[in-house]
C-alpha cells in the first residue's frame, strides 16, 4: 500500500500502461453458449503472453486428452536429444509389430517387416501428422509414458498426465483389452469386438473414461504447458524449440477447429485430439495451440470437448467459433 501511495504521488502510476485483459463477461456467456449447442463438456484455457492474464472455463476440470498427448512427448523425446541420449538421425528401428491402430500414415507405407526412421522423420510424424505409430515408438525410445508426466511435473506443470500408449488406452476407453507389445495390433478384430459390445455396456465404460484422469489434462495445466513453450523454457536449445515449432505450425490436421476461427494471416502451432464417435456420443474433439495474429498479438488457448452428442463439423466449428471468440474477447 506504501509503495503504491509513493507511486501514485510521483504521478507514476499515470505513466504506466495499463495491463490488458479478456473480456471475461463476454467469454463467459459466449463459450456457455457453445458449449450447449455442441452437447458436451467444454473446457477452455487462455493466457495471454504479453500480460500473462488467464481466463477459463472449467479450466480446472480434467478432460480426455487423445493426441494432445504427443506435443509433450515431442518436448521430452527433443530433452533427451538435448541431454545426449538421443540423436536427431538416430535411426530407430519399427517392426511389424510396433504398428499402432488408427491414424498413421507411417503404417499405411510400411512394408515387410522392419523399417528404420531417423528420430527427426519420427517427431515430425507424430507431432505434425498426429501418427500413432510414430508416437507410441517414440514414448517407448524414452522409457515410456511415465518419462513425460515425469518432464511435465519437473516443469511445475500438474493436471496433465500422460499414461498409456495408443495402442492401449484406445481399445480400454470402451472397455476392451488394449493391445501389447508382443503383439500385432490387428485394427479389424478391435473394431468388430467393439461393434459386438451391447450398446449400454460401450456407453456406460465410455462414461467412465470420461472421467479418467489417465491421459488427461485441465484446460488451464495445458495452457501453463504452452505457456512454458511459447516462452523457449522446455528446450535449452532455441534450435529445437524452431524445430518443433515449425513442425506444429505446418501440421495440416485440424483446419477446421482453432485455426478457422483466427484471422487471415495468423499462425498457430498447435496439436489436435480426437475420439471415436460411438452410439451418437464422441469420446473428444481437442485443440490446444500459440495463436499469433497479424497484428502481433500472440496468446495461449486451450480447447477440451468431450461427451459430445453434435456431430463431427459441429464439434469443429465449435472449437473455431472459441477461437473467435477469443480473438474479440482479447483487450
């Protein structure tokens, strides 16, 4: 109170620039709003990275994080190329078995039964292309999921775990057996296994992953995350924080969502999520990224939907319209 008086009375304060703010009443209303058009839970994060002002919306809440998960996987793979346990042309060996189900253009080429990909074309893969394959051989190269939530704790960031791989929790969401590493993931057998699960008994374990705190995060623990990034503090090397900021920045994945509702000429890294749809219901449709607008203004935002009933462009177009929102509501 003091130093504020002394200050106020040397006309001090009046020579200060006043810090910005979201307008909070706005964001408030606006995403309630989306949220009951899209028929889910919505959670929403964002920081600001010149004032550091934070607004959310269920920002403590935890949602399922799907592919969110290999943008910190990407950051602690790059640690461990810093630290001097991987190298960027390391070759890493895949064989048949290491195949993950679900997207990957790395499986959809791979032919025989081994192949060998430097750790560069790995990251750019799972972190620009969302590949599962890509992404689970990547976590087993570090030592596993625990490696990451170990690297996210280290950097104060709690509220975001990374658990399992692909080929695990995608099948245990409904209740099935994930697939291990001594086998071959056979997508086929998964799909018709879950087809011939009861309605209700999909339904009712798609409510409990819902709430599962495996392989999730807070709206707000996924923003103070990019936050870190944004600010070059995960990497030791700018190099690194370039090279995946560029892989993330010219993903192509995910145009419909944040990067639709930005305006022209913004850029954004970012990494999408996204679940399985089953009995009308989706399992997720995430965005988090650094938006940069033309005008310099750069901020964090942070988007969770999850349980959602509207169908898949709804539940894009919800995330964009967020993204809009955000953009007016920055001040």
């Amino acid at each position: 109170m003091l130093r504020i008086a002394a200050a106020a009375a040397l006309g001090l304060l009046a020579a200060s620039p006043a810090f910005a703010d979201w307008n909070k009443a706005a964001l408030d209303k606006g995403v309630a709003k989306i949220e009951r058009r899209a028929q889910g839970r919505l959670g929403v994060a964002l920081i600001d990275l010149k004032d550091r002002k934070l607004w959310s919306y269920r920002g403590s809440e935890t949602f399922p994080m799907q592919s969110v998960f290999k943008l910190p996987l990407a950051v602690a793979v790059l640690q461990q190329v810093e630290s001097g346990k991987l190298k960027l042309d390391q070759p890493v060996t895949i064989n048949r078995k290491d195949l993950s189900l679900f997207h990957s253009p790395l499986a959809k080429q791979f032919k025989g039964e081994s192949a060998s990909y430097p750790v560069r074309e790995l990251l750019r893969l799972a972190a620009g292309l969302s590949d599962n394959t890509a992404a689970d051989r990547l976590m087993r190269e570090i030592g596993g999921p625990q490696v990451v939530t170990a690297i996210l704790r280290q950097g104060g960031v709690d509220g975001m775990s990374v658990d399992r791989y692909e080929r695990q929790f995608q099948p245990e969401i409904y209740g099935l057996k994930g697939f291990g590493w001594d086998e071959l993931v056979d997508e086929q057998r998964f799909r018709a296994d879950l087809r011939a699960l009861k309605p209700e008994v999909r339904l009712a374990a798609l409510a409990q992953a819902l709430k599962d705190p495996r392989d999730a995060s807070t709206p707000e623990a996924s923003a103070r995350f990019l936050e870190g990034f944004a600010e070059g503090n995960w990497l030791r090397d700018p190099k690194n924080t370039a090279l995946l900021t560029g892989i993330v920045t010219e993903s192509p994945i995910g145009a419909d969502r944040i990067k639709a509702g930005l305006p022209a000429g913004s850029k954004l890294a970012h990494r999408t999520g996204a679940g399985l749809t089953t009995d009308g219901v989706n399992h997720a449709t995430n965005d988090i990224g650094i938006a940069t607008l033309p005008d310099g203004r750069r901020f964090v935002i942070a988007i969770y939907l999850a349980g959602a009933r509207a169908d898949a462009t709804e539940r894009e177009a919800a995330l964009a319209e967020v993204a809009k929102l955000a953009v007016a509501s920055q001040r």
